[in-house]
C-alpha cells in the first residue's frame, strides 16, 4: 500500500494545484469573498471556497484509486471508515460553502454537524467502542448510550476546533497538515494501510493548497475547507486506532492540541471577560502572538513549531503505549504538557494578560531562593 499512498499524494498534490486556481476564480464569480473588517488581519478582499480545491483532490482521487486496491486489503471496518468520511465530508463541504457564500447561523451550521456526526456513527456503524482504566489490564465495551454521544462530540468538536485556529494565511492548513502526517505515521508503524492511504492523498491536496495559501494568501480556505479539514482530522485520529482507550484516547488530543488548547483557552478567556463563549474576538494565539511583534510568517511558523512538537508527542506516545511503560509515560506526557501549556498561556497572555499565577509563583521562589543565598 506504500506505493498507491505515494501515487495519490502525487496525483492529489498535482490536481490541487490546477483546481486551487480555478476555485479562486469560481469564487469572485458567486461572491464567496471575505472582507476585512477590525477582527482581520487581511487589508483586502479575499476569495474564499479554497477548501473545495483539496476536498475535490482527496475525493477524486480516493475513488480513482479505489478500483485499483485488491478487495482483500479491505477489511469490513475500513470500507465503512472510507464512505463516513466521503459521506459525512461531503456534507460538511456542502456547509461549509454556503457559509463561505450567505453567512449562516451558528445554531444552523452546529445542527448541521452534528447530522454528519450522526451519519457517521448511525449510517455507517463508527464509533468509539472499548475503554480501558488506566493502570488497569482488562477493556471493557462501552454501552451505546455512552460510546455514541461522546463520538458524535468529538467529530463536533475537532470540527470547530480547527475552524477557530483559521485566522492567518496558512495557519488552518499547515496545523491539519503537521498532524495528518503524524497520523500517516503512526498508521504506516501500526499497519494500517487503509488510512495512510487516505492520510497520504488528503495531505497531498493540502499541500497543493498551500502554494497559494501561504502568506501572502491567494485564496483563504474558508469554511468549507476549515470545517472539511476537522471533520476528517476527527475521523482519521479516531479510526485509525481501532479501538479507543484512555490512554490511546490520549493521541488524538496530541494530534490536534494546537487548535484544541487554543479553543480550551477561547472558552476560559470568554468566561473570565464575562463574554458570549461563541463571541468572536482577537485573543487567539496567533492575535497574541503578533501583539508580542512576530510578522505574519513567523507567527504561522511559531505555532507550526508548537503543532510538530505535538505531533511528535502523539507519536512516541502511540509507539510506548503497548508497553509495560505506556500508562506511566501518558500520565508524565500530560502533567508536562498541562504545565507547560499554562506557562506558555501566561507568556502571552492568551486568558488574562494580568493574571500569571504560576509565572508569579516561580518568580516568588526565584525571589526566596536569592535572599537565602544572600543569607549565607
């Protein structure tokens, strides 16, 4: 399956790049356009719809290469795994482009998504099955009146989540990039040929994309590209693994912990301002980061940084997690990263540029520590 993942990265790279331009123009002619106002960074109209360039890249070629695969490589699991994504994608694409043309309703574009959710669990039988204890041996199946809700909230909330974090040229489509590569990964260790096949062709069509989406932006993704690009990053971290357990579950949040503590810190910092949770604004960490005097370019390459290092986390996460070791490494992997995500919080002032309660406490120690050695 190494070489059909390699042809359709090329062929899906290749169509992109011929199909991003000829959105771009499609998308002045329905006046599916962007305009900047106080909460943009862009100074012009841009066109949006991008998203449909890699949605028709991955879609084509994915069924053009689907006849080609012996039928015996397929296992009952996967043929459902490829028409949910196909099916749910499609939908949200078909969102996502309305919005991108007539604005719609949050109320309406949530209904909307959690109907994919729904076809995803209902229509095609994919959800999260097993769990497990931590430090514990035995998995035990979860009942469908758990294991469905909690599915159908995690392709909600990935959905949106890289939505939010899709406000600089570039930024959207690199993140999913870093983290669908690191999903390829841990696929091609663990042997599962379906989805580095569909990781490999969705991440040639970004990349094609991204030629003209890099700063400075051609054509932004829009909706239909950011909510497409959630929607499978929710899909392919979830069923690549077969099974979820607590400790596995643990890798899809690593896969997208760019967008996810991004929207984790949105929610606190809304509450802390007594703000609408759903209110747009300009805290978000690439606002932040730009404040602190980043240029467009290096903000975007900041917080690719952050996803890599993300992803490489997910991916020794996946690699020791079958190990006698796994559930300990998990349980350090998340106290450092909780503790560093809230320095980092702190630094940048992402909830609260006042309120630095751990920045505060090491600089009291700090302080204490340097009138001790005075002492002496």
């Amino acid at each position: 399956m190494v070489g059909i993942g390699i042809t359709g990265f090329v062929l899906s790279l290749a169509l992109a790049l011929v199909l991003t331009p000829l959105v771009k123009k499609f998308a002045f002619l329905v006046g599916a356009v962007d305009k900047p106002n106080h909460r943009k960074v862009h100074t012009r109209i841009m066109p949006r719809l991008g998203g449909l360039s890699f949605y028709a890249s991955f879609t084509v070629i994915i069924l053009l290469l689907l006849p080609l695969i012996p039928e015996h490589w397929f296992s009952a699991h996967d043929k459902r795994l490829i028409g949910a994504l196909l099916t749910g994608g499609s939908l949200i694409v078909l969102l996502g482009a309305l919005d991108d043309r007539f604005q719609l309703s949050a109320k309406l574009k949530l209904l909307v998504q959690i109907a994919a959710a729904c076809v995803v669990v209902f229509g095609f039988d994919i959800q999260m099955d097993f769990v497990n204890i931590p430090f514990g041996a035995a998995s035990q199946s979860l009942t469908d009146w758990i294991s469905i809700p909690l599915t159908i909230f995690w392709i909600v909330g990935v959905t949106n989540a890289i939505n939010l974090i899709d406000g600089l040229d570039g930024l959207a489509a690199g993140v999913s990039g870093i983290a669908i590569s690191s999903i390829l990964v841990m696929s091609a260790l663990m042997g599962q040929g379906t989805v580095v096949i569909l990781c490999a062709v969705l991440l040639g069509g970004i990349i094609g994309f991204l030629f003209f989406n890099f700063h400075p932006a051609k054509i932004f993704m829009g909706d239909s590209g950011a909510l497409f690009l959630g929607f499978a990053l929710a899909m392919l971290s979830m069923l690549g693994f077969k099974q979820i357990t607590v400790v596995s579950f643990v890798t899809p949040l690593l896969l997208i912990g760019v967008p996810l503590s991004d929207t984790f810190f949105a929610i606190i910092r809304r509450r802390v301002q007594k703000k609408p949770i759903f209110e747009p604004d300009k805290g978000h960490l690439h606002h932040c980061l730009q404040q602190l005097g980043f240029s467009h370019r290096k903000t975007v390459l900041i917080i690719y940084g952050v996803a890599a290092f993300f992803g490489a986390c997910a991916v020794l996460q996946s690699v020791f997690s079958n190990s006698g070791v796994g559930n300990w490494l998990t349980f350090v992997v998340i106290c450092v990263l909780l503790v560093l995500l809230q320095i980092g919080a702190e630094l940048i002032g992402i909830v609260d540029k006042s309120k630095r309660p751990i920045l505060n406490f090491l600089a009291r120690m700090r302080v204490k520590e340097t009138a001790g050695t005075r002492s002496k």
